[in-house]
C-alpha cells in the first residue's frame, strides 16, 4: 500500500490548494506587509543548502539526502561555489591561526 503524504500538505483546512503559485502569492504578500527583502520558495532552499554546508561535519551526502538529490554529483553541481566560498573561508581562518 503506497501512502501519498504530498496529498495530506497540498491543502488547508479551508481547502484551499497549496500549489506553487498560491505559496509564491502568500509569500509575496508576507514579504510586502513586512517590508522584507524578496525570495522565493527556490530561495529558501538554496539557503537552506547552503547554511547546511557552512556547519562542520556535515558533508555532501547529508546535504544530497536532505535535499532529495538522486546522488553527491548532482548537489555539487548545484552548489559548486558554496563549496569554493567554505574551502576560502577555511583557508583563510588557517592563515589567521597558524599566523602565516
């Protein structure tokens, strides 16, 4: 027996369909009445992708599996210049300890 947990999220109590232009409207609307700066869902997850790579000890398998990735591969090609930025970052907190 399959179990479909999308069906269970994709409405609200009011029955009101949770698709991605409902989610882009409301999030717009929140952004707006706050004044905030503007993202998008797809925002969210990148920076969710790349607050995880900047915590140590997580690697690239944790953040493909909580992505949802098919294998490391694809997620490193998405987020390529995280990993370039974090090697710079490491560099450098290096040459501020070692005192080179």
């Amino acid at each position: 027996m399959t179990i479909n947990i999308y069906a269970k999220y994709t409405k609200t109590r009011h029955n009101v369909n949770l698709g991605y232009d409902y989610i882009n409207h409301m999030l717009k609307v929140f952004i707006d009445k706050y004044k905030l700066e503007k993202i998008t869902p797809h925002g969210f997850r990148h920076s969710h992708a790349s607050i995880l790579f900047s915590i140590p000890g997580i690697d690239i398998k944790d953040v493909q599996m909580r992505l949802g990735h098919a294998n490391p591969t694809v997620t490193m090609n998405i987020y390529i210049h995280v990993s370039k930025k974090i090697k710079i970052v490491a560099a450098d907190k290096f040459v501020e300890i070692t005192n080179f």
